[in-house]
C-alpha cells in the first residue's frame, strides 16, 4: 500500500506540474484567459500529489515498512518516533521529497495570493517557471531518485537505522526543514523575475510584490543556517559551530546573495536604480540553491552534512547551468529596457552604502564559493585530493565582515542622494561614541589583538545605529498615533532588529573564537583538576542502556555543583560510536565537556575532554533576532489614527535627507497589461 500510495503521489505531482505548464503555455501563446484560470488549479494537484507521497513515507517509517529501500536503509524498530518522522529526510531519496512537499506548498500560497490575478501574463508566466521547477524534481523522484523503490530481494526482520548523528539531537527535526524552506522559497522571486524579463514588464512593482516572499525565505534560511551551528555544536563533539564545510558554504552562498539582494531591492524601489544587478541577484541566489543541492547530493564534496554518493550529480549540475544560463540570457536579452535613467550621485548617500554593501556581499560570497568549488575543479581535471581549510576562509573572509559591520552602522544614518556633513554627524555621534567607550572599556580589562577590538568596537557602532534608528521610529510612530510599538513592524523596524542580531552573532562568534580554551585531562573517580578557572571533579563511568542505544558516560561535577554527563553512544544495531558532549551554558560562558576515552575498567582514569569559550549562547540569541526581525520586517508599518494613508495606496516619498532608513517605493502594485508597454 505504501509503495503504491508513494509512487501515485510522484506520478500525480509530476503530471500536474507537466501539464499545468503545458496549459499556461499555450493559454500565453493563444492570449486566452480562461485557459490562464485552468491552468493554476494544477497547482492544487501538484500539492496533493506531494502531500499524499509524504503520507505515504511517513506511514512506512512509522510501521517500518521494511520493502522500501529507504526504510530499510534509514528506520529501524528501536528508532524512537521523533526519528522515525525525521527520518524522511535523513538521505537522499527523502530529502527530495522533502524538498518537493516545501516547494508545491509555495506554489500553492502563490497560486492562492494571486487567485484574483491568474489572467494576469506575468502571474501566469511566474506560474509555469515554478511548475517547470517542480516537474525537475518530481522527475528526479520518478527516476533515479526514487524513495519507494522496492527491495529486491528478501525483506529483512529489522533495518539499519538512520545515521547516529540524525537521532542524538532534536534538532534534526528543525534545521533541515528551515533550511528546505528558505532555499525553496526563493523559487518565487526567482519565478517573477523571470516573468517580467519575458513579459518586459520591469517596472519596480513585481519587486514590491515579492519582496515579502523573499524576505520569508530568507529569514527561515537564516534561522536554519544557525539551527545548523547549534545542531553540530551539540552533537559533534569538537566544541565549534562553524568549520567552513562545504555543505555548510553551500547553504551560505545563497544566504549571502539573498541579503544583497534585500539591500540592492530598496535602491530600485526608491530610485529605480540597480535593476540589472537585482535580477542577477536574484538569478545568482536560486541559482545557489540549485548548486547546493548538486554538493550535498552529488557525493563531490567530502563532509560530514553530504548524502552518500549518487548518480544525480550530472543532472543537477545540468539544471544549474540551464537555470543559469536562461537567467543571464534573459537579462542580456533585455538589458536596453533595464537601463535607468539615474545614478548614485555619491558614494556618500544610503545608496552608495548599499552599492558597497552589495560589492561586499558578492566578494564574501566569491571567496567562499571560489574555496568551495576550487577543490572539486582540481579532483576533476587532475584527479588529486586537494583542501581548503578554515585558514582560508578566514584569512579572506574577515575584512570583508569588518566592512560590513562598518556600513551597517553607516548606512541608516546617510541620507538618499547625497549626505551634507551637518545631517549625518550627529546621526552617527552615539554610534561613534558606543564603538569609543567599548574599546576602551576592553583594552583597560586587558582585551588585546586588534581584529577583536575592532570586530567588538565596530560591533557598538553597528548595534547603537541600530537601536538609534529604532528609538527615533518610535518617537515618531507615537506621535503619530500608532503606537512606540510599531517602530519594530515594517522593513525599517524589522531591518534594524536583523541588524542588532547579527551584530550580536558576530561579537558572539569574535569572542568564542578568539578567547576560547581547550583541552583535556586524565582522572580517576574522586579526582578533581583546575581548568580556566572550572574545577571538574570525575564522580564515576558507567554504562547507560536504554532500547534506542548504548551510552557509556562519564558524571563530572562541576565546580562542585552541576553534574555533567559527556558520553559516547551506540545507536540500534549500528555500530558506530559518536561523542555525545555535555555543555553547562550561561549567558557568558559555555563548559563543554566531552568523553575522550572511557575508563577501560571499573575505577580506571577516564580522559575528559573540555572546551571553555565565552557568549556561545549570545550565538543562538542573535539568531532568534534575527528570526524576529525577518519576521517584523514582513508585517505592515501601520497606519497614523491621524489620518494615515488607506490600506494598499502608495505611501509618500520621504524627503531625501530624512531619517528613515527604507525609504518610499517608486511604484506599488504589479503594472496591469494594459499598463505595460
């Protein structure tokens, strides 16, 4: 029942994507509205489809269904029922379907938003990019990506399980699919930008349109990305969060060009600026997804995060250059219709601080991505095994998160057009200040290395701009009748709270790298040692068995009050150890204690292993913040009860040397064609 339930739902997914892109085609080519309105009800379909595939897999882990391969090779009787769930995307097969539930629910939201618009050549153009996209991935499942191909030979009483490092957090049933729902949703800018270049309907109100749409993504992406950090600072063992992995860059590259992208956006709402830049933004960004998904899938990088070798490596490299290629085509096919008519006047104005924020994100995302690839480009050509290792990424990368961390405390203060010196000095006065007392604060306590300094200095700028522009919104939302509160709704309120979390991630991640401590020690029962300041005295070992797995821990007290439990495990019938840490966490420090090598006999030493490192937990605080404030940034400003603008009518243009920090769009509301040219 499952393998024909399974494979109906694929079937179905994959002709309705097929054949609603089919309808949308020749309703666009023939100019027939009612075939337009047809042709989104597919759209429904396809979710069906996905959702009753989904249904099918999860009955099969619940019930262990061990016929399907995939059970067998993933699930097991002593699974517990969170990893029976999360099982679906524990490999590659599952993931897909994962990924294609995520992606025919955004169709639908989509189809669904625009119902009153399916006429409409762009929504409907928007409309069959997407479907062409999930007939791509529904054909993979299909094919050879099946995740209900069948067992060929006889069924085995009990499977292997999933991987012991999926079933040892509980994480893994959050960072997967936040990261599938930011990379997914940026099928949908994606789609619209390539509506409009077809249509040559580029004026900025598609932008306004999906904005929200990116920013959604956006923020489970970013929430996901730090999910992530968390997730192997918990279960790893090696007390970090960030080892520039290849996987790890693959989920960053798109985060990177998806900030530029938000950024760039408000130069050509409020100026009509950087059009060409935009939609390679937005091309570069999907684009990113797509080779992210060949990396983790591929079995062409070597990491921790990647699925097993596969054959899908050709295909989805060829999906990202046809992606890639249909984008750059289309924008050099209308690059006489993209040009604008301004420019930046200065690189002393908020649009200037965006054009530089923009060529630092695509340098970061350059470096990172040249260090990710560059090894796989050598393994082909010559065959060798070459790495590229943290030091690189560091080295390279961390000029760059300084200037970022400048521009984002300058940016909010600088007017549009063209910055006068007695408008931006007092805007930038407390920030200047706040950068001032902090780094003298910290070199008086004995701080040194001028990367730190600088990094916590320019960390007070960014934040005290932040919360700068934050109280000036909320004098201004009180007075005019809306409430301090809604100085935290809109882009410039949400943007600022995005800013405060990522100044806090990036002093967090400054002081854990910079002044952490580690190491281990050998102790038998009763024996305590002195570490960076913690006394951890070694209680007893012992060996815990519960049906799910085996652990042998150690109970370490520590500084003679918390007991802490670092252990290693074994899970189901698999073999495989993996270190199980124990973290004592503060708001201003972190003890991470791990099982180095278990006492061999009762009453033997055991080596402890412990990593000291201050604000790790400010780390996953910034990234909240940051959840937050994408959410905040997605919700309406409001209205003034003093007489505020109706519902959905183009706001005023600010004046150009105001304080708001998002300024006014050009043009609200996609053009209708009667509009368009």
């Amino acid at each position: 029942m499952n393998v024909a339930l399974g494979r109906s739902g694929i079937l179905l997914a994959l002709l309705s994507a097929l054949v609603g892109a089919a309808t949308l085609g020749y309703g666009l080519a023939r100019r027939r509205p009612a075939t337009l309105r047809r042709g989104r009800t597919y759209a429904w379909l396809l979710a069906l489809g996905a959702v009753v595939a989904t249904v099918a897999m999860e009955h099969a882990l619940f019930t262990h269904d061990f016929r399907i391969a995939y059970v067998a090779q993933n699930n097991s009787r002593e699974t517990p029922l969170l990893y029976d769930a999360t099982g679906m995307w524990s490999a590659l097969q599952g993931s897909l379907l994962l990924w294609g539930l995520v992606l025919t629910g955004y169709i639908a939201a989509m189809v669904f938003h625009f119902r009153k618009r399916a006429e409409d050549a762009l929504v409907a153009w928007a409309t069959l990019v997407t479907y062409l996209v999930a007939a791509f991935f529904f054909a993979l499942m299909a094919g050879p990506a099946n995740p209900f191909a069948t067992l060929s030979g006889a069924v085995p009483p009990d499977g292997a399980g999933p991987d012991p490092l999926l079933q040892d957090r509980v994480l893994v049933a959050f960072h997967p699919p936040l990261l599938y729902l930011g990379f997914v949703g940026f099928t949908i800018p994606f789609a619209f930008a390539v509506a409009s270049l077809v249509t040559g309907r580029l004026g900025e109100g598609w932008l306004v349109e999906t904005r929200r749409w990116a920013l959604l993504a956006w923020g489970f992406l970013s929430v996901g990305i730090v999910a992530g950090a968390w997730w192997s600072y918990q279960v790893l063992g090696w007390g970090g969060f960030w080892a520039w992995d290849p996987v790890e860059n693959a989920a960053f590259l798109p985060w990177l060009c998806g900030t530029a992208y938000l950024h760039s956006v408000m130069v050509q709402e409020r100026r009509g600026l950087l059009r060409v830049w935009n939609l390679s933004l937005l091309v570069a960004t999907f684009s990113l997804t797509v080779l992210g998904t060949f990396l983790t899938r591929s079995g062409a990088v070597q990491s921790v995060h990647a699925f097993t070798n596969s054959n899908l490596g050709p295909v989805l490299l060829g999906f990202f250059v046809v992606v890639v290629a249909s984008g750059v085509g289309l924008i050099g096919w209308r690059g006489d219709k993209l040009r604008a008519a301004g420019t930046v006047e200065t690189p002393l104005s908020r649009e200037g601080a965006f054009l530089l924020n923009n060529v630092a994100f695509a340098a970061f995302a350059f470096v990172v991505l040249a260090g990710t690839v560059f090894p796989i480009f050598v393994q082909a050509l010559q065959g060798a095994q070459v790495d590229v290792g943290a030091p690189y990424f560091d080295t390279a990368t961390a000029p760059i998160a300084i200037c970022l961390l400048f521009l984002m405390g300058v940016g909010p203060a600088l007017p549009w057009r063209r910055a006068r010196g007695d408008i931006v000095r007092p805007r930038l006065l407390w920030p200047a200040w706040a950068a001032t007392v902090t780094v003298a604060v910290l070199v008086l306590a004995g701080v040194r290395g001028a990367e730190v300094l600088v990094t916590f200095g320019l960390g007070a700028f960014a934040g005290a701009s932040a919360l700068r522009t934050l109280w000036i919104s909320a004098r201004s939302s009180r007075r005019t009748g809306r409430g301090w509160w809604r100085a935290f709704a809109g882009r410039s309120g949400g943007g600022m709270v995005v800013h405060l979390g990522v100044v806090v991630i990036a002093v967090a991640f400054a002081a854990a790298s910079s002044f952490g401590h580690r190491g281990q020690v050998t102790l038998r029962p009763g024996q305590s040692a002195t570490v960076v300041g913690h006394t951890l005295t070694y209680l007893r070992g012992a060996t815990v068995v519960t049906p799910a797995k085996t652990s042998v821990e150690a109970a370490v007290k520590l500084d003679g009050g918390t007991v802490l439990h670092p252990a290693i495990s074994r899970f189901g019938a698999n073999l495989t150890y993996i270190g199980s840490p124990s973290i004592s966490s503060t708001l201003f420090q972190d003890v991470y204690l791990t099982l180095n090598q278990p006492a061999v006999r009762p009453g033997g030493p055991a080596v402890i292993g412990y990593v000291v490192q201050p604000l790790v937990a400010w780390l996953w605080i910034g990234g909240a913040l940051v959840g937050l404030g994408s959410v905040l940034a997605a919700l309406p400003r409001g209205r003034s009860r003093r007489g505020g603008s109706r519902p959905g009518a183009p706001r005023a243009t600010a004046a150009d040397n105001s304080d708001d920090h998002a300024g006014a769009p050009v043009d609200v509301g996609i053009p209708q064609p009667a509009a368009t040219t």
